[in-house]
C-alpha cells in the first residue's frame, strides 16, 4: 500500500518565476551624492540668511550707535590731552561702531608728536577703546628761540600744557624746524652717546650741561656750568668721557691763570686750547702734553702761548 500522505519533497520542481526589480532613474551611488550636494546647498542658503539677517541688524540698529564721547574709552595718556584724541574722532560720533575706519583713526592719532602708536579696539555694542603708546623725551631743544621736548628718534613735542613730570635734560642747539627727520635722527644718536659716554663710569658728567650745540657733527660743544660760571667746551666728535676728564681735572687752573676763561677747545689729542672762541690772539693760549695721571684723570703741562687758531664758525647759546 501507498502512503498518500507522504511529504517528502519531490526532486523534480517546477522552477520558480523571477520577479523583476524596478530600478530608479539614477544608480544609488550617484543619488546619494546628490542628495548630499542638496543638503549643503540648503546649509549655506540657511547660513547666508542668517547672516544677512545679522549683518543688516548690526548695521542699522540704533544699539551699534556711537552716540557720545563717553563711549569712548582712552587709555596711556599722560602728555595727550582727551580733546586732542577726541578731535580726531569727533567725525565717528552718530555713526554706527562697525563703520569707524580703524586703521585710518590709527594714522591720524599718531600723528599728534606725543603719540608713538595707538591701537583702537571696537567693544559690543556702541564702544571703543583707544590705547595710547606716548614718546619717551630726552633732552630740550630750542627751535626758534622757543624751548620743546625731543625723543631719541628726533621728533619735536611742544611742552605739555599740565605737566606733571619733571625733566631734567640739557637744551640742544643747532637745530631747526627746517631739518629733514634724518639730520635729527642722525644728531640724537650723536648727543646719546655723549650722554652714554659721560655717564659710563659713574659720575654722571652729562648733569653739569647746561647746552649742546650739534650743528657741527665733527664738534661737538657742550656749555658746562658751575658756581664760578659757564665754559663752552668742545669736545670733538669722539672720546668724549677722556675729553671731559681733561677739563674737570683742569679748569680750576685754567680760571687761575687767565683773566676770563669762556671756551676751551679738547678735541686734539695731548693738546688743549683755552679760548679758542675769542677774538684778539692774546687770551688763546695752547696747553701740550696732556697725559693722564696716576689716579686715571688727564693732567697738561703749559706751554709757550702759541697764535690764536682760526675763530670757529657758529654762536652758542648758554642756557640758564
């Protein structure tokens, strides 16, 4: 007998139909490529909006206003008045803080002489912030018979009007308004070194000056003063502390032995010329044979009065 209901599966099937597979228009590597350039377009899109939007809004919001001198803030100033920062930026005041050219308000600021720099700062929402660097004066300089300031640099500075620092510097001479930058830079490092070189070893010379006079960069003439009165000296353009020595070690002698000691000339070596800005030959008299002593300083034998050398161009102005 026959199991009918045996189901074991028969080897032989009927082979199944295929079910076909309905494709997109584009292969999927291509559309997920632009499903993504899609989604970037619309971020930047989204992006650009808001910052239009932002843009728009900080440009003309009444908070972004700089409405009053008060929102300007100013800082290291000691010689620079407020009015004088002030007057450059008097054109930004109503106008909207991101419209306030910084690096042209930088310029103009530091071309007031006490600025050396300037830096300008935007603070949210409607101020600013100016940082003032002022220049460092070094010495008096007399230009027109009028006495300023002078920084190592060559810049003139008028005297401020509140001074509350007191300087202490001698006043140079031979100079003018008319000098080009480069002349009085070239000067200024001329007359550092002699301070440099006076000061060098401890006795600080250069406070007995009263004037310097650098018109003649081969001589240098400096008016020493003291109790028994003012010397014109020149110094010559090097060696200036060996020069100077010389004369601290004789002056009281020359006093003694001429009438009236004005000038004395140092800049040749191992030879000094007592009044050599004085016209009649009868008070230049020469001294040889300048030596250095034992205890370091210049010592001069006198010698036979020699002829007066030619006068030296040029007056120089002994500052009280």
């Amino acid at each position: 007998m026959f199991d009918l209901d045996d189901d074991e599966e028969s080897p032989f099937l009927r082979g199944q139909k295929r079910v076909r597979v309905r494709r997109g228009a584009l292969p999927r590597k291509t559309a997920g490529r632009v499903k993504l350039a899609f989604q970037l377009v619309v971020a930047v899109m989204l992006v650009a909006l808001l910052w239009t939007a932002l843009t728009r809004y900080a440009t003309q919001s009444w908070r972004f206003r700089l409405d009053s001198s008060d929102n300007i803030a100013i800082a290291g100033t000691n010689n620079v008045s407020r009015s004088q920062v002030l007057e450059v930026m008097a054109s930004d005041i109503d106008r909207n803080i991101f419209f306030v050219p910084l690096e042209q308000r930088k310029k103009q600021l530091e071309q007031i002489p006490w600025v050396q720099s300037a830096s300008l700062m935007r603070l949210l929402p409607n101020r600013l912030k100016i940082v003032i660097a002022e220049r460092t004066p070094v010495a008096f300089v007399e230009i027109n018979s009028h006495i300023q300031l002078i920084d190592a640099n060559g810049v003139i500075m008028e005297l401020p009007a509140n001074q509350t620092t007191r300087y202490s510097f001698p006043v140079l001479v031979g100079m003018t308004e008319n000098d080009p930058l480069s002349t009085r830079v070239a000067r200024m490092k001329l007359y550092l070194r002699l301070v440099k070189e006076l000061d060098s070893s401890g006795a600080h010379y250069s406070a007995d000056l009263s004037d310097i006079d650098l018109s003649d960069p081969d001589d240098v003439k400096a008016t020493v003063t003291d109790p028994h009165g003012a010397v014109l000296v020149h110094l010559g353009s090097s060696n200036f502390l060996e020069h100077f020595k010389v004369y601290v070690a004789h002056v009281q002698e020359w006093r003694a032995q001429f009438h009236h000691l004005e000038s004395v000339n140092l800049r040749y070596d191992h030879q000094v010329i007592v009044n050599p800005d004085s016209a009649p030959a009868e008070v230049a008299q020469t001294m040889s044979d300048v030596k250095p002593s034992a205890s370091g300083e210049a010592t001069a034998s006198p010698s036979v009065p020699k002829a007066a050398p030619k006068k030296t161009s040029g007056k120089t102005k002994k500052h009280k």
